[in-house]
C-alpha cells in the first residue's frame, strides 16, 4: 500500500476524465478518504471536444452543441454542481427538421423518432419515401422478430426491419450525424441496443417505438420546468459551462494542462508508476486512463491487450460555421436544420440553423448557421484548406437554401480521428479487454467515448462508472491489507491504514 494519503491519476481532461476526478473526489469523500487526485491534460485546456466561442455577441459552439435532455448524467451532474439555472432550452418554434432529396428539403415527417416511425398517417403523407418504400416499412408490422439475440450490423437490422429506402433516405442519414459511420459497419448492440429489446419484446420495431413513446411521459420529468419540453438541452452560455463548474469543484486538486503521458506501468505493491513525455515518473494508487482508444494503447503498448484498442476506428469530422445578417438568408427561420443522405452527392452531410434552434447564440438580426461535413467514406475533404471547406459549404448552402451572400465571418473546426466506430461485436471485444487488462495491470481503467457512448451524457456516466469502479477496488485492497495485518500481529492490530477510513 503507499502512503496514508493515496494519489490517483487520471489521464485527459476531456468531459470523460473531469467527470470521472469529480465522481472520485465524491466517492473517496463519501468512504471517509483523504486522498489526492491528479489530472493530466496534453492540450493547453480542459474540455476536450466541447469548445465554446464567445464573438461580437454570438455563443459559438465550435464542438457539440447540446445534449439529450432524456439522458441523466448531465443533467444531475449539473444540478450537483448548481447549474440547473443555466440550462436552456430549443426554441420551440423551430422543431421542425428538413431531409435533402434530389437537392429539395424534404419536411421529416412528425412522429419519427431516431428515423422510425411511431404515427403512420404523417409517414405515408411523406414525399420522402415512395409508394413502395412506405408499403415494405408498413411490414413491419407483421414480419416475425428474428430469432436469437446475436449482434449484427445497426444497417443490416434497419434494412431488415423497415426496408432500404427508409434506411437510406431517413435514418441513415439522421444516425449519421450522431457517429458519422457506416451503419453497415456499426454495431447494433453498441449503438442502438434499445432497437433490438423493441423487436424482441413487441416482434415489431414500429410497434417497439410506439410502446415506448407513449410510456415516455416521465423522461424529461427531471429537468427544469423552463426546459422540461425540449429535446435537447444547453446552457446559456454555452456547454463550456460545465466544463468550468467541474474545474471549479475540483479547486485545490493537481490539475496540469499541457502535459503528456508517455506510458502507464505495474509498479510494486499493486501501485501503478505513469512515466510522463518529459521523462519524469509519478507511483500512485491507480489511474484512469480516457484518452481515445487509439492513444491508450500507445500508453499501455506493452501490453498484448491493447492491441484491440488500435481495432476501433476513428472518423474524421469538421463543422463550418457562418455568421449572416438576417436580412441575407432568404428562408422562414423555423427549423432546427436539415439532413443530407449519402446519395445527394453533397460536401455537407446536415446543417444547423443555429440561432433558431437555440435564441441565445446570436443577436437578433444575425443568423448562425453550421455545416457538417465528414462521415465513413467521404474523408477527402481532409486535403482541403479551410478556405476550400467554407467554399464548398457556401455552395452546397446556395443550392439548398438560396443563401448567396458573403458570410460577416466564419469559424472552421477540424475534428481529426474524433468519431469512435463500434463494430459488429464491440461490446464482447470491450469485455475481453477490461478483463485481461484487470489481470495484467490491475489499479488502471480505460474508458471514454471509444467504449460505451459517444454523447457528452454517455461519457460522463462512463467517467463516472470508473471512478466508482477505482474508488471500490482501493476500498477492497485496504480491507484485504488489514485483514492480513489482523492475521499476523493479532486481531487487535486488525486496523485498516487510516487512508480507507
């Protein structure tokens, strides 16, 4: 055991790694430990992805810029830090979401939900699918549930369940936005295990999200009243918010930015020795390691467990965004944005009318729009300049929205290797992972956006689960060093160190 004060160290100060030191600090508080937590970031900043700009009375998110409002983690993370009142919601008079088809925008119809349906009459109304496209989704309805629960491609179940045109037209391109992948490639337990448990308990997919809608009444019954009908939810100032209200908690722990690891090593005693790219060498307690996939296994290259980490492919992404006087976008502000299927042979894959979306991120007369560009199989644009990509966003902005003029300014964020895919069989190979790395390297956790989620509420839950996960190992190693004290001087030398409390 080290000393009576016991050190953990947690690698990247992304939202994963900060919520996994204040869900530490928490929990060693609560079991009546003094300890010390250490948080090592490579970049100058904490935050990770989440990038919030702050220009001529604009609120600029140059990384994600919302969160589910339905998933948990966030939202109690920012009532434990008293943020509540800073959270915002959608402008409810911009919900409506348009899909690109044969370079038209395309009303989604109303009732979809993750692209199925759950109201039919809306749904046959729709021009986006054709006669025969609505009629091979309408089997749905009768077709049987497969037997047996294996994993299989999140494409390969859709095509199954609701047909190709619905995949390819619909929800394809809305799940695309949310892991830029390949639905043929993604794992359909990984990514949407909730479609499977639809199948199998109502045979039905359709049937599936209709039961679960109408007993959905609750989910948001948790947030705010202000916010409490909104999809998706923000804060006012933007999501750097909760990237300084964690910093903040975590006052007078070691937090260091600029600094890289080089390794994470087995030490004496069941302690764990990080040797830093400067040469220097910390021996702590145990450490959580939520860099992505593809730099934790340079951290932990000696072991031949990590070599499954270097399996888990990165998509690159990029977001432009434009600033216009109100006067030069010549359509009806009352949308969040629109959709681009992979067929429309466009540079953008969705746009974000973000100042109707979200009223506090510009002034009133201006308008913010944000172009998506990169998936599975479109990473050329890695070549371009970013004078290219704004050039190829305004053009593709031109055709499908008339907007001609030049933008007041424009911001390009690059995204290299940040988009996660979960293929066929992740979670199995994740178990087998985490258990031969328990074995190799116990005191060290992997975890992150690589693993279980890629959402901001998913990677704070994931932050979370690992520093409840550490604090319970050090628990149990201090119970097993004073039960062998106990046994060796006597049960009234059977006192655990004083650091377990």
């Amino acid at each position: 055991m080290s000393s009576a004060q016991p050190h953990f160290l947690i690698i990247g100060g992304g939202i994963t790694g900060l919520s996994a030191a204040y869900y530490l600090k928490k929990r060693l508080e609560s079991d009546g430990v003094k300890g010390r937590i250490t948080i090592v970031e490579k970049s100058s900043a904490f935050g990770g992805k989440i990038h919030t700009l702050y220009k001529e009375g604009f609120v600029i998110e140059k990384g994600p810029d919302s969160v589910l409002a339905r998933k948990r983690p966030t939202i109690d993370l920012a009532y434990e830090l008293g943020l509540e009142g800073e959270l915002t919601s959608q402008n409810p008079q911009a919900k409506k979401t348009f899909i690109v088809r044969k370079g038209k925008l395309y009303r989604m119809p109303q009732g979809l939900v993750l692209g199925i349906p759950t109201q039919m009459t809306p749904f046959m109304q729709t021009g986006l699918i054709s006669p025969l496209g609505k009629a091979r989704a309408a089997l749905d309805l009768i077709k049987p549930k497969r037997k047996g629960v294996s994993d299989e491609s999140l494409g390969h179940f859709l095509q199954r369940r609701l047909g190709k045109e619905v995949l390819d037209r619909v929800v394809e391109p809305l799940l695309a936005g949310i892991y830029a992948g390949d639905t043929f490639k993604l794992s359909l337990k990984a990514t949407f295990p909730q479609f499977q448990a639809m199948e199998q308990k109502h045979r039905s997919l359709i049937l599936g999200m209709m039961a679960s809608r109408k007993n959905a009444t609750g989910e948001t019954a948790h947030l705010p009243a202000a916010v409490r009908n909104s999809a998706f939810v923000t804060f006012k100032k933007g999501l750097q918010t909760l990237v300084h209200g964690l910093v903040h908690a975590l006052k007078g722990e070691d937090l260091r930015t600029n600094t890289g690891v080089a390794s994470v090593n087995k030490a004496a005693d069941g302690l764990v020795e990080v040797v830093f790219e400067d040469g220097s060498r910390e021996v702590v307690d145990g450490v959580i390691i939520t860099t992505p996939t593809y730099q934790s296994a340079e951290l932990l290259s000696h072991l031949p467990a990590a070599a499954s980490l270097k399996q888990i492919d990165y998509i690159s992404v990029a977001n432009v965004i434009m600033a216009f006087d109100r006067k030069d976008v010549p359509i009806d502000l009352d949308a969040s944005g629109f959709l681009v299927p992979r067929y429309e042979d466009r540079t953008i894959t969705a746009c974000t009318l973000t100042s109707a979306k979200w009223l506090h991120t510009a002034p009133s007369d201006k308008v913010v729009l944000r172009c998506y560009i990169g998936r599975s199989g479109q990473q050329e644009w890695l070549q371009w300049s970013d004078e290219q990509l704004v050039q190829k966003a305004r053009h593709d902005l031109g055709e499908l929205l008339g907007v001609k003029a030049e933008p007041l300014f424009t911001e390009v964020t690059r995204l290299p290797k940040s988009m996660p895919q979960y293929p066929v069989g992740h979670l199995e190979q994740v178990a087998r992972f985490r258990q031969q790395l328990a074995d190799a390297l116990p005191g060290v956790l992997v975890t992150g956006s690589g693993f279980h989620g890629v959402g901001i509420p998913d990677c704070i839950q994931q932050g979370k689960d690992a520093a409840v996960q550490l604090a319970e190992q050090f628990k149990q190693r201090g119970a097993v060093a004073g039960a062998s004290v106990g046994a060796g001087t006597g049960a009234g030398a059977g006192v655990a160190p004083a650091s377990v409390g």
